[in-house]
C-alpha cells in the first residue's frame, strides 16, 4: 500500500484518505454495511425514482474509495450485477482489508482501471451508473468532461440513471452541471448542496420518470423500511428548495 493511501478512526467511524484532509469514504465499524456519508445516500436517490424491487440489475460503479455505495447494493440488490471501476489498487486493497468489500466475483466484479477508458469501450448496458472518481486534490479529471458524460449516456439502459459526485473545490459545480445537463438533453436533476460541499447530480436516459414529491416521501419511508436507508430528509431538502409536496418531478 502505497504512502498516499491513510486510513484512520474516530468515534467508532473509520475514514480512508487520499494523503489530504479530503474524505473518501467512511465506515461506521458497527454498521460496515449502512452509508455513513450523506452524499452517499442521496446517490441512492434512483432507488425511489425507479422503486421496483429488481431494479436496478446491472450497476457500473467508478471510484471505489471505501466500498460503501457497492457494500449497500450488495446487501439490498442481490439480483443486481455489480462492476466496479478503480484506477488505483491500493484503494482496492484498503477497501478489502479494512473497509470489508465483499469477495464475491460471481456477483461483483472489481477492475483495476482508467474509468473514462473502460465506459469509452464498454459495449454493455447498466441501469446504473455511480460515478465518484476523485484524486488526493478532489479533481476528477477526464470524469467531468463533456465527452465522458455523452459516452456514459450511450452505456444506460432504458430505465438507466448516471448519478455523479460533484465537488466544490471553492469553483463551485456550475460547470460540472452544464455539462452533465448538455450531454442529457436538460434531463437532469441536482439536488442542492450537502453539509459536506457535496452536491449530488442525477440524469437520466430512456424511460421518463414522472413522481409528485409527497410520492417520493413515500417511497423513500418504504426504502427505509425495507433497507434503513433514509431518504426521507433530502426529499424534503429537495422539496424546501425547489417546490411543496405537490410539485411534480420529471425526468
């Protein structure tokens, strides 16, 4: 394990680091399987835009970092065919040895690899894609480009959603969020701004999705039932800022 890569532990979480004070990844050691960071949770948010059981069935994570995103799905979405994207093998190796990813490579596959690279020649379909690539300076690189988010939206199946990661690194994420919104023909939703600086953007391809937001709450209380993911408060985020309960969302 290379110097850049430091784990450390605090009240009972255990962080991994990139060498900067920068976060990428948590893990309450008591809850290995629950998502400690909030913008991990709003990544999930397509679970109730889409809240059929068996969806999704095929999900590209980019960006490892501590496991937590193909932890959830592992344990929630037994059906779904997870692949996972790290340009790093030393994350790999943290998140195995002290984060618990699961060694299952009949339902998750971990490649070693430029993320970029991989969709630009991938030829299958995912329902979902999870993208949170980030370097020890919290730059994403060729992940944040015009042409990178048009090729992910060639890999989405018909109920596909690309959900990204967008840091502020003090520029804001307004760019990030003009070229997510031009690659999908202004079918994108972004959620405001976490505690963290984290700010959650989700487009769509294929099948729209049309769901009042009292629907959405709904939904989001019968995930939490079924998998203790609350959603529930950034729905109501979503709902201070933009629209009452009654507002309609579609994408």
């Amino acid at each position: 394990m290379t110097s850049s890569i430091e784990v450390s532990e605090e009240a009972g979480v255990r962080y991994l680091h990139f060498g900067s004070r920068w976060v990428q990844g948590a893990m309450r050691v008591q809850r290995p399987w629950a998502l400690e960071l909030e913008y991990t949770r709003e990544m999930l948010l397509p679970l109730v835009l889409r809240p059929d059981p068996a969806w999704p069935k095929s999900v590209l994570l980019i960006g490892l970092g501590a496991g937590s995103l193909v932890k959830f799905l592992y344990r929630h979405r037994p059906h779904a065919a997870l692949t996972v994207v790290e340009l790093s093998p030393q994350v790999v190796a943290a998140a195995t040895q002290y984060f618990k990813l699961p060694d299952d490579p009949a339902r998750l596959v971990v490649e070693v690899g430029d993320g970029a690279a991989y969709v630009a020649s991938a030829t299958r379909r995912f329902d979902l894609i999870l993208l949170d690539g980030f370097d020890g300076r919290g730059r994403a690189g060729a992940l944040d480009t015009t042409e990178f988010y048009r090729a992910a939206r060639q890999r989405l199946s018909a109920t596909g959603f690309l959900v990204a990661n967008l840091l502020d690194r003090g520029r804001g994420v307004g760019a990030s969020v003009a070229r997510i919104v031009d690659a999908f023909d202004q079918r994108a939703l972004i959620l405001p701004p976490c505690d963290s600086g984290n700010t959650v953007a989700i487009a769509a391809a294929g099948r729209t999705v049309a769901v009042e937001l009292l629907e959405l709450t709904e939904r989001a209380r019968a995930l939490k039932r079924e998998t203790g993911l609350a959603l529930a408060p950034t729905v109501a985020r979503f709902a201070a800022a933009f629209g009452g309960p009654g507002e309609l969302i579609e994408l």
